[in-house]
C-alpha cells in the first residue's frame, strides 16, 4: 500500500495558460550539497523573484526567469552563510545575484522541462529543470495559483566555485554537486 505525504492536490481549472508572478513567500528556491562526504546541507534563498508566461497549447511559447539575491543565503547557520557569500564561493561584492532565464520550454503529460540560462559567479551556463505540476487553485482572495516542483543537480565547478579542502581519510570538504530544488507557487496575473 503507497501512502501519500500530503492531501490530494486540487485542479481548479484545466488549462493554465496566463501570465504568472512567483509567489516567493508560499515558495522555496533551495540547495543541497554533500559536506564532508557524510551528510547533507541544506539552505535556501530567502530574496528572489521570478515571473513565468504558461502556454499550454504551445508549450515552447512558455518563459521563466528567476532571479535570487545571494547574500539572502540561509543555511541555518550564520558563520556558515558568511563563508558562502564570501569570495571562497559566491563573492556576492562582485556577484550579488543568481539569474535563471528559461530558453526552451516543453511539456509531457505532467512534466514540464524547462532548459535556460544559469548565471551564477560571473559565469552563464545552460541546465535543465524538469518540473511536475502539483496542481492549482483558487484561493481565498480569488486568485488563481499553479503548483510546480523541480530538481536538478549542477557541478559548481561549472561556474567558477572551485574553493575545497582535501579530507584525510580520502574526498573533499564540499561536494562539487549541488542538488537545486525548486518548490513554486505561481499566482496568475492580469
């Protein structure tokens, strides 16, 4: 027997096509990275933003960018969050933001991949986020929101965010992959 984590999720309506603001305080833009070959950490960006366009007819139509303020780094842990803006990792003096801006949107049944551009450090490379509709809703104030999750995994290598320490019993400090997992809540707009 499969048990579910959370409620059914609801469908208020069947085609979500519209202009769409993230909604950033019922959202999560959070992080992942291995920390002495042991365990896992986990933090979030409290500051950011983002926008979408959904057609649902022609999904190639569809648009994303987010953008994320990196000194809003939390990771429960201040001394932490200091060394990851500091310019060991995101030099957030010279490199205050992370920029996501979509380049192809396609949809497969409850899979929307959505491929852009990762700007991060001075440095813009392409990924790809496959996201599941989680489903939508009117709420009480008689918007409409859509639901999405998605995940990806990047080598932060990639965008110039080499700082490690060697281990003595063999590995490193920090993993070279960080797992970004997006957690969206999106309110229609207009």
């Amino acid at each position: 027997m499969t048990e579910q984590s959370f409620d059914t999720p609801t469908s208020a309506v069947d085609d979500i096509t519209g202009d769409y603001a993230l909604d950033t305080t019922h959202s999560r833009l959070g992080f992942s990275v291995r920390h002495a070959m042991v365990t896992t950490v986990r933090g979030h960006f409290a500051d950011w933003s983002g926008t979408a366009h959904i057609d649902s007819a022609a999904p190639a139509n569809s648009s994303v960018t987010i953008t994320a303020q990196l000194a809003s780094i939390d990771t429960g842990n201040k001394d932490r969050d200091g060394h990851l803006a500091s310019g060991d990792f995101f030099d957030v003096a010279q490199h205050p933001e992370m920029t996501f801006t979509s380049t192809e949107v396609s949809h497969d049944g409850e899979t929307w991949s959505i491929t852009g551009d990762l700007s991060l450090h001075g440095v813009t490379k392409p990924v790809t986020i496959d996201f599941e509709q989680t489903g939508s809703a009117r709420d009480p104030f008689g918007n409409l929101r859509v639901g999405f999750e998605g995940a990806t995994t990047i080598n932060r290598k990639d965008w110039g965010l080499t700082y490690n320490a060697a281990l003595e019993t063999g590995g490193v400090l920090v993993s070279d992959k960080v797992k970004l997992d997006l957690d969206i809540s999106a309110i229609q707009q207009g």
